[in-house]
C-alpha cells in the first residue's frame, strides 16, 4: 500500500464520526437516504465477501437477507422482543443455516451454484409463505408500530463499518489471499494446497451473516414484511449491480457502488417511479458493457488510486531492492 | 526389465528404506468408471520417475490418487512411509509434495511475482521464502526478466516455467507434474526438461506423467508404463527405451 491510498483511506474513520453525528442535523428523508445507502452499501460489501473473492456468484442472497427479516418479525412482531435483542439473533440464525447450506451449495461450480443459489432463494421465500403457523403466510407481519429511524440508522451504521472493517481485514490477509486463488483458479488452488472447501465455507458464511442482520434492522425500520417484499429478487440483483459497478473483490469498490446506486435509483424513483426498475436492467447493460472491472478499476487505470495488497507485495517488496538479473553490471573502478 | 508379478513381490521384500512414494496395488475411477486396476508404483528418494502410456492409460488419475484429489476404492499410498491414502489434498501437499497440473495452470491476472508469492503462501519464513525465490530464478532466468509480466500474457512455455516455480516455492522435496511439455514448442519442452533435470541435481524427487515418452523415459532414472489403467512395463528408462515391445508399441519404432 502505498502513501496516497493510505491517505485516503485514512478520510474514512472521518466520514464514519461524520456518519454518526448526522442524525444531530439530519431529519425525516434525508436521515433515511442515508439509511438506505448503509443499507444498499451493506448488502454490497456482504456479497462481495463471497462472490467478489471467490467468484462464486450467488443469485440467493436475498434468502439470508428475508430470513434474518423474518426472525425479527416473528420475535419482535409477533411476541415483542426487544428488536436489540432479535436483530443479532437474526444474524446468529443466519450464521448457523449457512455453514450446513454453504458446504451443500459450493459444491457446485460456475452457473450452477448460481442458479442453486437462485433456487435457495425461492425456496426460503415458498416456507415463509406456506409455513403460516410461524410466519403468519402471504398476510405478513406487522413488525412495529413505532418509527424508529435513529434507531435503525445507527445499526445499519455499525453493521456497515463491521463489515468494512472485515472486507478490509481478508483484502489484507492469507485467508482473502487464498480466497483470491479459487477466483483465478480453484485447481490451481487445490495444487498450492489451498483447503478449498474451507475457505470457501468460510467466505459464504461470513458473507451471509451481514444481510442477515442488515434483512433484520430493515424488517424493524419498514414496519411490515411479508414474503414477497423481503424476500423480492431486487436485493440479490441489486448486491450484485453495485458491488460490479463499484469493483468485484476489493476494499473500495462496494462502498464507491452503493453510493452511486444509492443516488441514482433514489432520483429515478422520486422523478421517474414507473421507470425506475427498467432502469435497473439498462445499469446492467450499460456496466457489464463500459466498466465491467467496476469504477474501482477505472480509477486504477488512470492512476488515481493506487492500492496495492500488502499481504502480495512481501516478495516484490524484497526483489525491488536488488536489480534484476539481466540489469546487474558489474562494479568495477 | 520385470514382469509386473515379479516387481511387486520383490517390492514386498525391498523394505522402504529410501522410499519417498509408494502407490499399492490401487484402484480408482470416476463415479462408476473405473480407470485403475491395481496399479502400483514406487519412487525412492531423489529419483526422477516418469509414467508414461497412450491416452486414457490412467496415468494423470495416478497424480490425482497420490494427492488424495481422487480417494482409490482399493489399495492405499504411501509417504515416507505414512498412509496418506484418506488425507484430504491440502493436507498432502503441505506434507511437502508439490503439485504442477496438467495445462501450465497459472493465475492470468497476476504477475508472474504475485504467482510465485501466492505459491508460498504457506512460507511465513520470509528469507525461506526469498531463498526459493532465489532458486525459481536460477532455475528459469526468464522468469526474473519478466517479473512483473501478468502471467495471463506470456508464451505457453513460460506460463509451464511459472506453473512450475510456483510449485518450488513452498520448497517441497517431492514434486509430481501432470504432462509438463503438452502443447509446448520444442525450443520450450528442452528448456522445461533441462529445469527439471536441474531440479533432479539438486536433490528433488519427481514424478512425472507425460505422453512424450521418449523424452520422458530419456530423462527418468526409472519409468512405470500404464496401459487400460493396469500396470504394463517397468524398469529403469534406458532398459525401456531399448525394449523392443516398448519402442514399437509407444516410440513408433
């Protein structure tokens, strides 16, 4: 890493105290346009802890997301937990059904486990509609009738900078180096000695316990759910468009996708509501056609972010000191 | 030269003295094809062993059954004389076996450095790991030219070069490679073998499956020949290039 991102990175820990004061100043919409693009930025950076490390692109996130909104519902809804208590016990349910689902699902490759995620995610949002003893069916829930804005926003806040701070933790480390090597090439992975299974396991497991969270805080913010809202294949394709047009397994690029998504899909659907979603589809077109390495990439190309894995430069680091084979001469005076 | 029979049995009564790699009498397949019949194979210390046989033979299942990537339904592996046969893969290439798959399988979007840092990623030691760095360089100067080439962009030969420091990196003392001349020109399989003879000088043990099997029974000190998955010839590589059946049957003459 080299001084100039050090420096902006070093901004980041300022737009956090920023981000927890603003509720002192902020009211009503502007306070919740916030909230959505911690939530948006979220759910970005929890995908990309799976798919943008390891290449396995997952169409079914949504499923942790409306799972962990579902278990704030029923606690907080239905037999009034206290929603402090039911958003983390959301996570943990979360957590605890992706270790089993994980070492099922990764076992498929490529568009398979994409299309297995896909049917992971149908399948969760068919038991919330079908199992109405427990999730009260196709009626939905009525999570609260207080509208606890600061509340939420402050969670949304602190669970963002949690897995920021983890994004950050496995772009720097031998767990997201070898996370790295499944997405260039999982059998040559394997041949390094890379426990694949692990790894991958592990990456899924992480990357689900965020929305797992973030679909809990959103379940106690909106005030209802039901199977279609919560579990609604916008989230998946939207974790998906902004981690792409941000940058695919790096440390920046679901922060920088969010945000833009966050504003341009607020602005269409405050002036275009009938449009807004077509718009997602053009987003789509439009990035895997111009920037299909994400903004991030661009930026690098241009030299104006220059971010380096530290863990990857220990050799070049070492070889930078000494010249070249073909470039020694020879020192005589 | 020895029939197979005799082999095993005189296999039986060797001892392991010396024995980095043993294969027993394995049975292995895909699902429900079976590709070996009780194939066996042995490789002592510093040898350079090749496997060799037409296409289909069973010879990369070999290297797949060694590294626990395909588990056999019959018989077990060996290594300095522990069974590895149930280990999981990451598990026996820590063990110290290196591994350079079939098709110079390097990672396109990194450099040739990030390659050879990510082939030692289990090395904290960073004067061990700057000591192989050393090696892989001396091994294949051009891979020090073109340090910071992306790997994705180089020529096949050099692309198997990098595949195969990249395997040094962790200082493995036994290392299997699955047909490292496939697909190269010529110019690049004598410099590929010559590294690898290099590697044999140095103390490293090797097994190498290849479908070139001149060249591959010219460099072995001994070679095990597969046909269907069984056992067909063995014996030391001089003996199998001068056997008659051997020459017509995989030498074309």
């Amino acid at each position: 890493m080299t001084m100039r991102s050090k420096l902006r990175l070093g901004a980041l820990p300022v737009i956090g105290v920023a981000a927890a004061l603003a509720p002192l100043f902020l009211a009503g919409y502007r306070l919740v346009f916030f909230l959505l693009m911690f939530l948006h930025v979220g759910l970005a950076y929890s995908w990309n802890l799976v798919s943008g490390f390891t290449g396995y692109i997952s169409f079914g996130h949504v499923a942790f997301f409306g799972i962990g909104a579902y278990v704030v519902g029923i606690l907080s809804g239905i037999h009034h937990w206290n929603w402090l208590i039911a958003v983390p016990l959301a996570g943990a349910l979360v957590l605890v059904i992706s270790l089993p689902l994980g070492w099922l699902m990764l076992r498929l490759k490529g568009p398979y486990f994409a299309i297995g995620m896909l049917a992971v995610a149908q399948a969760t949002a068919l038991v919330a509609s079908l199992w109405d003893g427990l999730t009260r069916g196709g009626l939905g829930i009525f999570v609260s009738s207080s509208y606890n804005v600061v509340g939420v926003y402050y969670g949304l806040l602190i669970v963002l900078a949690v897995v920021m701070g983890v994004t950050y933790w496995v772009d720097n480390s031998r767990f997201g180096l070898r996370l790295l090597s499944i997405r260039e090439d999982e059998s040559a992975a394997e041949a390094m000695g890379v426990d694949t299974t692990r790894d991958k396991i592990l990456a899924f497991a992480l990357s689900a316990l965020f929305p797992g969270l973030i679909g809990g805080l959103y379940a106690w913010y909106i005030g209802y759910i039901d199977p279609r809202s919560v579990f609604s294949l916008f989230f998946s394709v939207n974790m998906i468009l902004m981690t792409l047009l941000g940058g695919a397994g790096t440390f920046l690029g679901p922060l920088i996708g969010g945000i833009a998504f966050t504003f341009v899909v607020e602005s269409l659907w405050v002036r275009f509501p009938e449009y807004h979603l077509m718009s997602t589809g053009l987003a789509v077109i439009v990035i895997v056609m111009f920037i299909p390495n994400g903004i991030i990439d661009v930026l690098k190309k241009r030299g104006w972010l220059t971010h380096r894995r530290r863990i990857l430069t220990r050799l070049i680091r070492s070889v930078e000191t000494t010249p070249q084979k073909k470039a020694e001469v020879p020192e005589r005076v | 030269m020895k029939s197979t029979s005799e082999e095993q049995r005189a296999t039986q009564t060797r001892g392991t003295d010396g024995t980095v790699l043993e294969v027993e009498s394995v049975d292995a397949g895909y699902g429900e094809m079976k590709i070996l019949h009780a194939v066996s194979a042995r490789v002592d210390r510093g040898e350079l062993v090749s496997i060799i046989g037409p296409n289909g033979a069973g010879k990369s299942t070999v290297l797949k059954c060694i590294l626990g990537l395909i588990k056999p339904t019959k018989g077990r592996v060996l290594f300095k004389g522990e069974n590895i046969t149930a280990n999981a893969p990451h598990k026996i290439i820590a063990s110290g076996i290196g591994y350079v798959p079939q098709g110079r399988i390097v990672f396109p979007d990194m450099s040739v450095l990030e390659n050879l840092e990510m082939g030692g990623f289990t090395v904290r030691d960073k004067a061990r790991l700057t000591g192989n760095l050393e090696r892989v360089f001396d091994l294949f100067p051009v891979l020090d030219e073109r340090r910071k080439q992306m790997a994705g962009t180089m020529s096949g030969g050099q692309q198997q070069m990098l595949a195969i420091g990249r395997a040094l990196m962790s200082g493995p003392e036994t290392i299997l490679l699955d047909e490292p001349s496939l697909g190269l020109a010529p110019r690049f399989v004598d410099i590929v073998f010559e590294g690898l003879l290099r590697m044999g000088q140095e103390g490293i043990t090797m097994v190498v499956v290849e479908q070139n099997a001149a060249r591959a029974l010219e460099m072995a000190d001994r070679a095990y020949v597969l046909e269907f998955g069984r056992n067909r010839f063995e014996g030391t590589g001089e003996e199998l290039l001068n056997d008659e059946r051997v020459r017509r049957l995989y030498l074309g003459g």
